[in-house]
C-alpha cells in the first residue's frame, strides 16, 4: 500500500484504525467512575487504584519495544490480532480478580494486548500515508478516539450502577471478541515490501538506530510529557471530583464528558491548523496553551469548585492536542523502512513514560490542581528548546507545499 491510496481505501483503513485504537482509551476510561466501588471493594485507598491505570499505561508503553519490531517483521496484521487476545484474555482475568493485586496484574497484561493494537494502527498510518500525511491522520484518529472518554464514563457509570463495577471488564472482553471478528475479515497487511526486517527482532541496533536521532528524542519526549498531562488528569480527576469536591458520579461523567467533547474539536482542529500555518506553528501554540492553562491552574487553585478545576482542563485540551499532532508525525517521519520500531519506541515515551511519571508525581504531597500545574509546566523547557538554535533543526519549516 502507498501513500496515495484511493479515498474509499483510505476511509476503510481508518475505519479499522479507529478500531484498534479504541482499545487503550476504552481501557481506561470506562471504569473511571468505578473507582471508589473498586476501592470500597478491596478495601484499599484511591491511589492504589489510581495504579491500576498507570500499570496498564506503563505496559501499554514497555510492550511496544516488543510489538514493534514484530510488527515490522511478521507484518501489522497478525500482531493486531495478537494483541486483541491478549487484551480479550486480561480482560475476563480482571473480572475475576478476587484481589487488587489479581487486578493489577490483569491490567498489566491487558497493557501488552493493547499496544500490540496500537503499534499495528499506528504503523499501518506510516505505512499508507507517508511521513507527513501521517500526523494529520494521526490527529484525525486521536479525535475520533476522543468519542471514547466522552461515551466510556457514561456506559460505566450505568453498568457500575447496575451491574457492579466488574461488568466494566465483562464489557471490554465482548468487545475484543466483535472488534477482533471486524479485524480479522477486514485488514489487510499494509507492511511495505522494502521494511527492513535482516537481523534480530529484538537488537538493540534497531532501536538505536531510531534513538540516535535527535528529532525523535526531541519529539517523542513531547508527546511523552504531553501524555502525562492528560494521564494525571484521568486517573486524579475522579477522586479529587467524587471524594474531594462532591460530586456524585453523574455529575463527574457530565464534566469529563464536557472535557471529551472539547478534545474532540481540539483534534480536529489541530490538522486544519496545521494546514494552513505549519507544523512547527501548532506545536508552539500547543506548548503556549499548556503553559497558560498551567498558570491558570495554579491562580485558581485556593476555589474549592469543580469549575474552577475544570476550565484549566478545558484548555489544556486543545495545546494537548497540537503538541501531540504535530510532534507524533515529526518523531516518525525519518523511518519509513522501521516504521512499526519507530511507532514502538514513541509509544514506550508515550505511554510508560508518562505512566511512570505520574505514578511518581502522585506519591508527592501535592493536592491535584498543583500536580495538574505541575505537568503542564514540564513542557516549557519544550518551548524553549523550540525557539533554540536546535529545535529549529529539529523541527524546520515546511519547504514544500506537501508539508502544508
């Protein structure tokens, strides 16, 4: 497949990009309003709950080292497949779990089921749309994905409510077996013949090869700190919304989904705006946006009021959306030929990275809208090293209308 596909090729591999995308954020936003059932049921306080996010994001990430080079020789196909059983299999473990610990370990499996779907959705984008079309597919995808956190907590809440907060995991398992059904009759292999696959599947020369480049580490580290800023806001945002503030868990789903809907505009903003101003346009304005919805954040701190937490947030969405549209294209867009290693290690700074970044924040004494500051302000160093001498090699200008 190349990049210049037909237009009803392109809407069906997008179709089932979004299908394997889902995974991850159905993973982790459905059962969100479960948190304090889950907690009352283990008898076991938030933050250890809390940890059953960043476990599957700590995965998530790690098992894309794996994931990708698979991907790179067996093909995407058969690796999405991979992972959906996987992901299917934890699912049901965590139904069952008798235990947090059980919990944590079933989640930490399910994290490897789901980034073998992520590395095969991201690698077939590389594979079909080339190295710049990619980040603005990549945009259109994390928008559609946003529908996720906007419906998840709602079907949670009412599954929660009716069945338990085990039916979460029930529903998760379903939905591997009809998305798995889907993706087994509909996608076919993308993996471009000329993929580099001589040598072994795990040498290390295959990451360092992608390692070595300063524009991957550069980019990659800011979809990382970018990832955290939305990873603290979802797994602390129920406790601090629910036990901190009041709210009741309707109120804290009408809030996220809010939240969501903004994400989504702000995902399909970002490609038009890349469009027309530039990649290297977005991503300054993405960094400026986080660092004014983290000041924002600290000023309104002292006001005990759900919307004085959220309208950061709300902001905070759309500079997590341009950061993350217009660095994910750039961190793959030397890698044609390692594609599927290149979509591995930027989902290991994405999602381990970051999971292991709030983990530990978390565990520092500081109330939510100080530790939602605080990640939002780690990204300024981004922005700095932007308007050096050595972003402006590492992210350059468009120099033809292609990049436009």
């Amino acid at each position: 497949m190349t990049p210049s596909t037909p237009a009803s090729t392109d809407t069906k591999l997008i179709t089932l990009m979004v299908t394997l995308v889902l995974f991850s954020p159905l993973a982790i936003d459905i059962y969100l309003p479960a948190f304090p059932a889950i907690a009352d049921s283990f008898g076991v306080n938030a933050v250890r709950v809390q940890d059953t996010v960043t476990w599957f994001m700590f995965s998530l990430g790690l098992g894309q080292l794996l994931a990708g080079p698979l991907a790179d020789r067996f093909g995407r196909r058969p690796i999405a497949l991979a992972g959906i059983v996987i992901y299917g299999f934890s699912a049901l473990m965590a139904y069952l779990a008798a235990s947090l610990d059980m919990l944590l370990a079933a989640r930490l499996l399910q994290g490897f089921g789901a980034c073998a779907t992520s590395v095969a959705a991201f690698s077939a984008v590389r594979d079909s749309f080339g190295a710049e079309k990619s980040g603005r597919m990549i945009s259109y995808l994390n928008g559609a994905i946003c529908f996720i956190p906007a419906l998840a907590p709602l079907l949670g809440t009412w599954l929660t409510h009716e069945f338990g907060w085990r039916s979460n995991f029930s529903f998760m398992a379903g939905f591997a077996l009809v998305a798995g059904i889907f993706v087994m009759m509909m996608f076919k292999e993308t993996r471009p013949a000329d993929t580099h696959i001589s040598g072994s599947t795990l040498s290390l020369s295959r990451y360092w090869s992608v390692l070595r480049e300063p524009t991957f580490l550069y980019h990659a580290s800011l979809c990382m700190l970018a990832m955290a800023v939305i990873l603290a806001y979802v797994t602390s945002a129920p406790v601090w919304l629910m036990s901190h503030l009041g709210a009741d868990m309707n109120q804290f789903t009408l809030w996220f989904g809010i939240n969501a809907a903004l994400n989504i505009t702000a995902c399909m903003v970002a490609p038009k705006f890349m469009d027309r101003f530039g990649t290297r346009a977005t991503l300054q304005t993405g960094l400026i946006i986080l660092a004014v919805a983290g000041g924002l954040m600290l000023g309104l701190s002292s006001i005990n009021q759900a919307w004085a937490f959220m309208t950061p947030i709300f902001i905070c969405s759309f500079g997590f959306a341009f950061v993350l549209g217009s660095s994910a294209g750039k961190a793959l867009a030397p890698f044609g030929d390692r594609a599927g290693t290149a979509a591995a290690l930027l989902g290991l700074f994405q999602m381990s990275g970051a999971g292991v970044m709030v983990s530990l924040t978390q565990r520092l004494d500081l109330t939510t809208p100080m530790l939602m500051t605080l990640q939002m302000w780690l990204l300024i160093p981004g922005l700095l090293v932007l308007w050096s001498k050595w972003g402006k090699s590492w992210h350059q200008a468009p120099l033809t209308t292609d990049e436009c």
